[in-house]
C-alpha cells in the first residue's frame, strides 16, 4: 500500500500507470513489477505498507520446535 503525503507520484505496476496526488493511495500486490516516479521538481513523499503473509494463526505466539 501507498500513500502519497506530499507531492506528485506516477506509480506504474505492470503496464498501467496511476497519477497520485496528496490524500490518493493504491495497494497492489507487491509481487507485481512496479515502480515510482516523481514527475515534478518539487519534493514528494509516501508512506509504503509491505504485508507479508503468515504461516498459521499470526495472534498466537511463535515457538521453535
């Protein structure tokens, strides 16, 4: 998941490519080819959210056999 918090981001995943503004986030697979572009002079910035995946129950605690 991405979300832009200043600024102007092109996001290409696969062959499409989404303009985001400020407030505008999208979330894809993260597997997927994709890439980050600020077509502007000024600054921008993004939060960036990876989930992975969890074997299992995630709530329960983790124990080495």
């Amino acid at each position: 998941m991405v979300l832009v918090t200043a600024g102007t981001f092109d996001i290409t995943i696969g062959f499409d490519t989404c303009r985001l503004q400020p407030g505008d986030s999208i979330d894809f697979p993260s597997t997927m080819p994709h890439r980050y572009h600020n077509p502007t002079s000024h600054t921008a910035r993004a939060v960036t959210v990876i989930l992975y995946d969890c074997p299992g129950d995630a709530t329960s605690p983790h124990t080495a056999p």
